[in-house]
C-alpha cells in the first residue's frame, strides 16, 4: 500500500486526500487546526462551485450538503454607469441561466465535515502547522508528499512563473461579509443567481446565495481597484463595522443592490474577511533542503483573483486530476518528471482560467464593453457567457480577439432577426385568420404579434456602452 502525505486541509486538500482513502491508499494528512476549531472560526472564503466541479464531488459521494444548499440557477451581469443623483445607475443588467446548477457551501461547513469525514474513515489527521523543516524530515516516511496549503512558509518551496505571472502585486483588495435578511430579488424572484455587479473603475461587487453555520445566507464580495474608494477595509477589525462599510459602497456605487440589503445583519461573528493577494503561477515542483521533492497542488502552484470565481472549482478539478494519475500511475516511482506531467495535465484546464482571470483585472476594451451588452439583447449571449464560468475554455471562441467577438455577435444577430422573421409571418398569418374570421386561433393571438414586434425592435436599437 503506497503511503501519502497531503498538507493543507482545504477543497484541493481533502477531496484529494478522500478520494485517493477510497482507493486504498494510506494517506497522512496535516491541518493546522482541528475540525472543532475549523467550523467555529473566520470564513475562508467566497466560494461558488459550477457543474463540473460538483460533479467531481458527487463522482466521490461527497456532495453532503447538495439538498440544503441554495440551487444556484443564474448567473447575470449589471454594469454601472456614471455618478448619478441616488447613486450610480445600471446602464447594463441581464441573467443568464446556467445548463447544471451552481452552489456555494460554507467552507468551514464543508471543510470541517470533510475532514470528520476522512477520520471516520481510518485516515491519519495530523493537527500540526508545517514548516519546511518538518517535511525534510517526513518526506523520507512518504512514497509522495503533495503540499495543498496555500498560504505560509511551504509556499516559498515553489517558485514563482514569471512567464505565466503577469502581475507581482494585488490587483484587487477584497472584503466578504456573510449576511441573513437580503431581500428577494425583483428581476428574477422564480430562481437563485449569483450576480456581478462591475462598477469601472472601481471594482465589483458579486452577490451570491450560500449554506453557511446558521443556514441559508448571501455573500457580499467587493473587489476594490488597489488605492479607490472600494479599497477602504485596512485596519477594520469590527465585524459590525465591516458591514457597515460594504453597505455604504453598496449604497454609493450598486444602489440596486443596496435597495435589498437595508435590513441584513451577518450571520455570525466570523463572518466577514477582507485582504488581497497577488495572482501567481508558480513551479509545480518544491525541493526540500535535503533533496526531497513535493508536488504543489490547486492555488498552491495556481492562485488566481477571485473576479471570475473559480478558486474552489480550480482545486476540485486540480484534485481530480492529481487523484487519476495518482492511481495510473500504479506503482511507479513519483519522480520530478511525473510531477511536472501531473501539472501540466492540470495546467490544460488551468491556462483558461488563468487566461481568463487577467484579462477581467483589467480595463475592459471595446469589444468586451460590446459583448456585455448584448447579453442584455440576445439571451444567447447571456446563457453563453454564464455557461463560461463552467467551462472557461470556450471564452477562446469569442472572448478575447475583437474579430471573434465581432463574428460571433454578428452570428447572434443573424440568428436573432431570423427567429424574427419567422415569428412575424407567423403573427402575420394569425393576423390575417382574426381579420377573415373575427376569431383568433387562440386567444390574445394579435396582441402577442405586437409584442412581438415591439421586442424585436427594441433588439435592434439596443446602443451599447462604449
């Protein structure tokens, strides 16, 4: 039985360390804090997890929590415009609905239940902070050691991708506080979303229905551009305070939002957390002082913004993917050339995110400014970009180079005015049956073909932000 040593008991961490347990590996895993200690503490995260990445949980039976967690259905976009008298206006708002639904589960719910979990289950849980000096010494004992802690001295092991890390500092200053009391939203009261509010210039603020300690509750995340007014959380240490802040942006900058969240108050003492950290790519592989090797696993080796949410889906499919060349890997050395290959698998899925991620820190160009605003326009557009958040591969087609983007569109609208046509002759053709016989097919027949004329009118003279 090949004996492994994962350090790090979050989603990477875990799902790794229970999925390789279910195959019969021995597995050793260290946390720096107990599952007591890690359900009665700070939140960790935001965290909203899309088909595939749940799917790799249900592949693993550990979805626990999939029938009390908000069904998360929609994903939609609003964009704000320039200062106006009561705030800033929304100058683009639309949803899209997403193919498999979404859900975001407290971290210290999951985290601390997973971890029971793997004990439960006969696996070793070494409660120990590591320091480098620690695995010089365990290495020796493992046939692999895999590092899953993000944060802390061990990240020092794995050097940084200059090539792949356009950015040395925090690109955004972040603030979470976890609330009960939002009120239902108006412009789809039949479904749960996440939305994203981008506020240029400033920052964003993304909303999103979650299971924390005390039941169903929302998330409030802004990420504040470094030095702007969103930037504003240094030194709050009150939780009562924190929110009061996010609240006051809300108010200034996204009053839409601000309009259902009057009566919230936080779920509990830890539920807010604000900080920033620098996007980076680092080498996959870590040396130790006495020669042994370590593999970096999920944001240890790939640590993107939050902007596009996909931290927790990028350690779920990180996890999968270290956990099936683990078991091909039978019982072969884990050499650096096997650890590099590891990576590099991950890395296929990873470069999209990652791709995806820098190009939203920035200043959006005309063509994406273009692209957002039709989703307001063609409901295909909106399903195709919410989908994307599953799937950031497929923001290759049509995202990145205007002239795909331009084809796309134009593609869309073809489609569109197509439909168009063919419901006019169908309106037409009802119109004409009222007139010879004063009896509509069915009722309210002509006065849908109107409304059908009015939309697609209002389609073809949408003017978008520039």
């Amino acid at each position: 039985m090949r004996k492994i040593l994962i350090v790090g008991a979050g989603q990477s961490g875990l799902q790794l360390a229970l999925g390789l347990q279910s195959k019969g590996y021995e597995i050793t895993l260290m946390s720096n804090r107990t599952a007591d200690e890690i359900r009665g503490g700070r939140v960790m995260s935001t965290q909203c997890m899309f088909r595939t990445a749940l799917g790799h949980e249900r592949d693993l039976e550990l979805n626990f929590w999939e029938e009390r967690a908000p069904r998360i259905e929609g994903l939609g976009v609003s964009v704000a415009g320039p200062p106006a008298p009561g705030g800033h206006p929304r100058v683009i708002d639309w949803v899209g609905r997403l193919d498999g639904h979404a859900q975001s589960v407290d971290q210290r719910i999951k985290m601390a239940g997973w971890l029971e979990t793997f004990e439960q289950r006969g696996g070793q849980v070494v409660i120990h902070g590591a320091a480098v000096s620690d695995l010089d010494v365990l290495a020796r004992k493992y046939d692999l050691v895999l590092v899953a802690a993000g944060k802390g001295e061990l990240v020092s092991l794995f050097g940084r991708d200059a090539a792949r890390s356009p950015y040395d500092t925090p690109q955004r200053a972040l603030a979470v506080a976890y609330v009960h009391g939002l009120g239902p939203r108006p412009e789809h009261p039949d479904f749960d979303a996440v939305r994203c509010n981008l506020v240029p210039g400033v920052g964003e603020l993304f909303v999103m229905p979650a299971l924390t300690t005390t039941g169903r509750a929302d998330i409030l995340f802004w990420e504040g551009v470094p030095g702007g007014p969103v930037d504003a959380f240094q030194g709050i240490t009150d939780p009562s305070e924190h929110l009061a802040r996010v609240l006051e942006l809300m108010e200034r900058f996204t009053p839409w939002e601000y309009a259902r969240a009057t009566k919230v108050e936080l779920t509990d003492a830890g539920g807010t957390l604000s900080g920033g950290y620098a996007p980076t790519v680092r080498n996959p592989v870590g040396r130790l002082p006495g020669g042994g090797l370590v593999l970096g696993v999920a944001d240890v080796v790939v640590a993107n913004d939050p902007i596009t949410g996909q931290g927790s889906n990028s350690a779920a499919k990180c996890a999968a993917a270290y956990l099936e060349s683990i078991v091909e890997h039978g019982d072969r050395p884990f050499d650096e050339a096997w650890m590099r290959a590891i990576f590099d698998r991950y890395w296929e899925t990873a470069r999209h995110v990652t791709k995806w991620t820098n190009a939203m820190l920035g200043p959006p160009p005309e063509h994406i400014v273009d692209l957002l605003g039709a989703g307001a326009a063609f409901p295909a557009v909106a399903h195709r970009i919410a989908n994307g958040f599953d799937d950031p591969s497929d923001f290759e087609n049509f995202f990145y180079e205007p002239e795909k983007t331009a084809a796309y569109l134009d593609e869309v609208r073809k489609e569109a005015e197509s439909a168009e046509a063919e419901g006019e002759a169908e309106a037409g053709e009802e119109a004409e049956v009222c007139e010879k016989t004063g009896v509509c097919e069915e009722a309210g027949a002509c006065e849908e073909a109107g409304a059908d004329d009015r939309v697609g009118a209002e389609a073809r003279a949408i003017r978008y932000v520039g």
